[in-house]
C-alpha cells in the first residue's frame, strides 16, 4: 500500500479530508449534537491545531486512489517509546473494504521501526464502530474518561495494545 507522507504544507489537505467524516460521525456522539461536534473540530482539526501536533512529532500519511484521498492515518512516537495513533480515518466510499486494516498494519510496522512495543489511540466511547475496529486489531479500552468542552460532552475512551512482532 502506497502512502503519501503529508508535510506541515500539506494540512490544509488533512484537514478538508477530516471535517466532513468527524462532523457526521461525531454529530450525534456529543452533547449539542453537530454545533459542538463543528466547535470540537475547529479546535483540533483545522490547519493551526494540525500544525501544532505536527511541530509536536505526530506524521500525518494519506492512501490516495485514481487521484481520491481514501485514508489517513497520523502517528507519534511518545517519549515513553509508545506509539501514539491520534488519527485514523477512511473515507465512507472506502470503508468496510480492509484499508483501515492496511492502516493499522502500517502504523504496526511504523511502530516497530521506531523501537515501540506499545500502540495507544483515543475515540469517542459511543463510537462503538472505532472501539471494535482497535479491539479486532489487539487494543483494549485502559480507561473511560468523560470530557466536557466545546459546548459539547463525551465519554472518550483510551485504548492500548501490544504492537505485534514482525510475521
């Protein structure tokens, strides 16, 4: 699988791809709906956040097809040598047919070059379709924490598993 790695000029690209699939898959997991889900967004995931966790370490790479951006997935090696998942995100058109697998091979494979045996990530508890895909793929909620801002509350879910070895 080919994967395009997105510099800081790139993120204005990161950022189109996101909004629509965040608004309408987190408009109905916090509380005022879609106007905080918008309020959430604006505050993570525009270009002046993606450039602050880019500064931060976190590389951005986006799986793209006949010219159509499909997947993207953002990762950070912690200085605790844990590798940190922060995005994973697969276009509606693209889903259920093994990217986001391909993905988390990838970041599995990213992961081992850089000397982690751990991977974490993070998604919105209600997102019971996220918190299956990273169980399916060796990750466990460590813990639940309910989070308020942005007009909006959620329960948000840490999960974290064992990078597999090398097969």
């Amino acid at each position: 699988m080919d994967l395009i790695p997105l510099g800081e000029d790139q993120l204005e690209r990161v950022s189109r791809f996101i909004e629509p699939l965040f608004i309408e898959t987190y408009g109905d997991k916090v509380t005022n709906g879609p106007e905080a889900a918008r309020a959430i967004f604006d505050r993570w995931d525009t270009v002046e956040p993606l450039k602050r966790k880019h500064a931060s370490g976190v590389r951005y790479y986006m799986h793209a097809e006949g010219g159509k951006d499909l997947g993207l997935i953002a990762l950070k090696k912690e200085e605790n040598g844990v590798l940190y998942l922060d995005k994973l995100y697969i276009a509606r058109e693209a889903q259920g047919k093994g990217l986001g697998g391909r993905l988390m091979e990838f970041a599995f494979r990213y992961g081992r070059e850089l000397g982690c045996d751990i991977i974490a990530t993070h998604s919105n508890a209600d997102n019971l379709r996220a918190v299956r895909f990273y169980e399916k793929h060796g990750m466990r909620v460590a813990a639940t924490v309910h989070r308020i801002h942005d007009g909006g509350e959620y329960d948000y879910a840490y999960l974290v598993g064992r990078i597999p070895p090398a097969s």
